[in-house]
C-alpha cells in the first residue's frame, strides 16, 4: 500500500523508521520503508543507519556518490514498490502516534492524488545559535489547516508529502537542482500547472533538526542562487514567489543596483541580527532581497 521514501545526509534516521514501522505494524498494512543516505561521510551515523536493515520491512542503502536532493529522491521512487509514496525528511517525527493511521484513512478516497500533513516545530526555544531556523520555521513552515486548505499549493513541503506513485512518476524531482533549496517549490509548481489536487489534512512531523544560524545563512544563500537558476530558466513566473514579486517590483523600480549596494554595506549589520538570540524575521526578508539584487546584479 505504502512506500516510505526518506532521504537522508548525514543524520541519525533508525529513531524515525522505528516510529514508522511500529506505526505502520499497527495498521496492518503492506508497507516498505527505504532510507537512503545521498554519500554523506561514513561515521556513527552510517552505523547506526544501518540498524534500519534489521527491522522487517526496512532498508538503508547509501549511495556510493552524490546525487543530489532531486536525483536521490528519484532513485527512490525508482526502488519504491507500492502505489502510495510518503516523502518524509530524515530529520522529522510524527508529532502524533496516529500519523501513519491519518495518511491511511485518507488513501481510501479514491479520487485522492497527493496529501500534504503539514509541519510543526517545539515550543520550546532552542539554542541561541538554532534561534533564526527556528523563528523561520514557525512563522513561515508551521501553516495552519485553515489557511493551508486556503493555499494548499503555497503551503505544501515535500518534507511531510504523501502521493500516488504514478503521478511522482510523471513529475519527478528537479535533477538540476543539486544545491539546498527551492526543488519543492518546483514540484508543487509542476502540480498546480497540471491540476494535480492537493488535500490538506491535519497531520504534522515535527521537524527537528535546526541549523546554526551561520549555516543556516549560507544554506539560504545556496537557495537564491537555485531561485535565480530557475528564474533564468522560466521555470516559473516572476510573481511566483513573495521574494521574487518584490524583487521584481525593485527592478521595475530601478533600483536593483542601489538595494544591492545598500545590502553590501548593510550586510554585516543584517547579519548580526540574524545570529543574535532574538533574530527579526523582518530583517531576514530584507537580507534575502538584498543578496538576490546582488545575485543578479553581478
């Protein structure tokens, strides 16, 4: 019935098969869980991992070269056996124990193609220096129902994605995107260009790991130089994104150069912001404004 796909880098998954399997062995289902490490460097981690190959009905394989994000979830796709697949990230965690039991019940309406759960994050504060991941993730991640059924395309992430093997099958993973970010924009973008429906339900993976602040920064920076690949590429429109419509208005503006140079003085200051205990997600937008004009004012 259902393939459980993780990719993973580097992270500590057995914690998150054993939730799965002992989830799924109740539900009685047929079901398969594949984690498969995209050749992160072998340490406890890959040790552990491999205790997944002990649980029945589970597999960790690692690739013995680097696919990249939207290649490695292919290959999975590739491997998976049954109709239904469920992407979830290495680093998340049922936040209920009827996560496995809310995806079933919702496979059983036959007219059903792809089911988003959502995503939430501890209440509790983290380190100073995981502050800015973790003020991100709950004001731009941890959506509401309500307002996800209102935008499901906006507010979909492929880190909590359930989905009919053939549709993934006919909209894979972006392959050019090696870098972090944006590959799920593409692919909910794919979806909503081929009016593949979306439902939204309430069933949400805590999403654990948080960066350091300062990697956080430079994954973010990774991820505007993915954006501007796209935009180059027509992927999608230019409007297609808040970052993008502003970024755009900017440049209608004439202004482009200037934001860019303003973000070159200002960058250190913007930054130290950023890694501070209480980080402004206002000035975080204008950091990603700021280095995109630069990006595309070179």
């Amino acid at each position: 019935m259902i393939s459980i796909l993780i990719p993973s880098y580097n992270y500590n998954t057995l914690p998150l098969a054993k939730e799965l399997h002992s989830q799924a062995v109740l539900e009685n289902i047929e079901f398969e869980i594949i984690v498969q490490d995209d050749a992160s460097p072998v340490n406890e981690n890959t040790s552990q991992n491999s205790g997944i190959n002990q649980i029945p009905n589970c597999r960790f394989e690692r690739n013995e070269i680097t696919l990249g994000r939207g290649q490695n979830r292919n290959s999975l796709v590739m491997k998976a056996q049954y109709p239904w697949h469920l992407f979830l990230d290495c680093d998340m965690l049922p936040q209920h124990s009827d996560f496995i039991r809310k995806y079933v019940e919702s496979i059983k309406n036959d007219s059903l193609q792809a089911v988003y759960g959502g995503i939430a994050y501890r209440k509790e504060q983290p380190k100073t220096d995981e502050m800015l991941r973790w003020v991100y993730g709950k004001k731009r991640e941890e959506i509401p129902l309500e307002k996800r059924i209102r935008f499901p395309y906006r507010h979909s992430l492929m880190s909590n994605f359930l989905v009919k093997k053939e549709i993934i099958q006919k909209f894979p993973f972006d392959e050019k995107l090696v870098q972090y970010g944006y590959e799920d924009i593409v692919l909910i973008n794919d979806f909503q260009q081929n009016n593949i429906t979306i439902t939204q339900i309430e069933n949400a993976a805590y999403h654990l790991q948080l960066e350091n602040s300062a990697v956080f920064l430079e994954k973010t920076k990774e991820s505007l130089s993915n954006l501007k690949l796209l935009l180059d590429r027509k992927v999608f429109s230019d409007d297609h994104t808040s970052l993008v419509k502003t970024y755009q208005q900017v440049s209608n503006l004439g202004l482009r150069k200037t934001v860019a140079f303003l973000f070159k003085k200002f960058e250190g200051v913007l930054t130290k912001n950023l890694l501070s205990k209480s980080p402004s997600l206002n000035l975080f937008l204008l950091y990603k404004l700021g280095y995109f004009c630069q990006l595309n004012s070179r």
